[in-house]
C-alpha cells in the first residue's frame, strides 16, 4: 500500500511538473505575441518610444526560454519519460527555441520603425503592416493549438504560411519597382526589405510549431515533407 501510495505521489508530481512546463511554454507564447503587436503598432505609427519598448522587452523573452529549457532538460534526466511524455517535453523544447526566434524577428521590425528614414519609407510600409496583422493572427491560432495540442487545427494552420509567402513575394515586387524607379531609394527600400523578411519568418516559425504539436499528438514527424504528404499521412 505504501508503494502504491509513493508511486500516485510521484506520479501526481511528475504531471504537475508537465503542467507547470505548459503553462509556461503559454505564457511566453502570449509575452511574444504582445510583442509581435507592439512591433507592428510602432511601424505603422513610426512610434519610436513603443518600438525602443519592444526591443528592451526582449531580455524577457530570451529569459523565459532559458528557465524552460532548463526545466526540461531536468525533468528528462530526473524523470526519464517516455511515449508521449517525452514527446510533450521535446516539443516543448523545441517551441521555445521558435517562440524566441519570433522574438527576435519583432526586434527587427521595431528597428525598422526607429530608423531615421522611416519617414520616407511609410509608403512602403503599409503593405508590410497588413502582413504582419495577417502574420499576428496566424500567431495567435497557432499558440491556441498550442494550448489544445489540437492536431487537426495546427494542420490546417500549417497552410497559412504559404499564404504569407505570396504577400512576402508581393511586398519584394513592389519595392523592387521602387527601386527600379529612384535608384537614389535603395538604402532605404533594403532597411524595409529587412523588416518584410523579418514578417515572413513569423510565418515560418509558427508552421514549425504547428508541426511540433502534429508531433506530439499523432507521434510523427512531419518535418520537410509538404503539405499534401502530410495530410495524406495522417489519415492513414
């Protein structure tokens, strides 16, 4: 009966810690989000002020996957987990690195915003503003599968980042026009080109969680293989 009872009790701590990982993994989620928000805010209002709030919040963000990765590097060396135990950990693991990667990418976009050309450019960056809002709901669904380990949905979600792929490429023709029309431009057009690329790469960066949670709840990997293939494998 003791057995029993120590067994229910490291049991009972093992899926708090598994909740408390989770649960952080969610909070870091929405601290990036905000971000990616705030970012997007100081672009479109050239708001200097907000955009230097981004990039000294980012200390927080590159803090809270440093605790979470800590944290399951612990878990898997005291706990040993296996089956979707571990998968859960590794997947969170992995997201952390992708949430922060998002992090980052809000940091250039607030860059961009404080750029002493900007003004000149807001032209240009209208376009990139509506593909960051695009680029923010994907985000934002994508840390809501998160929350539901909902594999039918990250797969669905999986597909939004083609759809960002096209506006990036419509964005590149636009500023290569503009380009092509003042050559006097260039310096310019490249600071809102580095913003742009930083937009797409939320795209990226969500499509590899979304395949993180297809991982986790069907136990394949889906990496490098496209669409197509991956649904048609996980209706098998």
């Amino acid at each position: 009966m003791e057995n029993m009872n120590l067994n229910k009790h490291i049991s009972g701590q093992f899926n708090a810690e598994l909740d408390d990982i989770r649960n952080r993994v969610l909070a870091m989620g929405g601290l990036v989000e905000r971000q990616l928000e705030q970012s997007l805010d100081a672009l479109g209002a050239l708001d200097a002020e907000l955009a230097q709030k981004v990039i000294d919040g980012d200390h927080k963000v590159n803090g809270m996957e440093v605790a979470i990765d800590e944290e399951c590097t612990r878990i898997i060396a005291k706990r040993q987990p296996a089956a979707s135990d571990l998968r859960l950990v590794l997947a969170i693991s992995k997201t952390i690195t992708d949430l922060e990667r998002i992090g980052d990418a809000c940091v250039k976009i607030a860059k961009a915003a404080m750029d002493k050309r900007s003004k000149n450019q807001q032209p240009l960056l209208v376009s990139i503003e509506n593909m960051g809002r695009h680029a923010t709901r994907t985000l934002h669904s994508t840390l809501d599968a998160l929350a539901r380990m909902d594999a039918d949905v990250a797969l669905e979600l999986h597909k939004e980042d083609r759809k960002l792929d096209t506006e990036y490429e419509g964005i590149i023709r636009q500023l290569m026009t503009y380009m092509m029309a003042d050559p006097r431009s260039i310096p310019e057009v490249l600071d809102v080109l580095w913003a742009a690329r930083a937009v797409e790469r939320v795209g990226d960066r969500c499509q590899n969680i979304c395949e993180y949670i297809i991982y986790y709840v069907k136990g394949k990997d889906v990496r490098h293989i496209s669409y197509e293939e991956m649904e048609k494998d996980l209706k098998l």
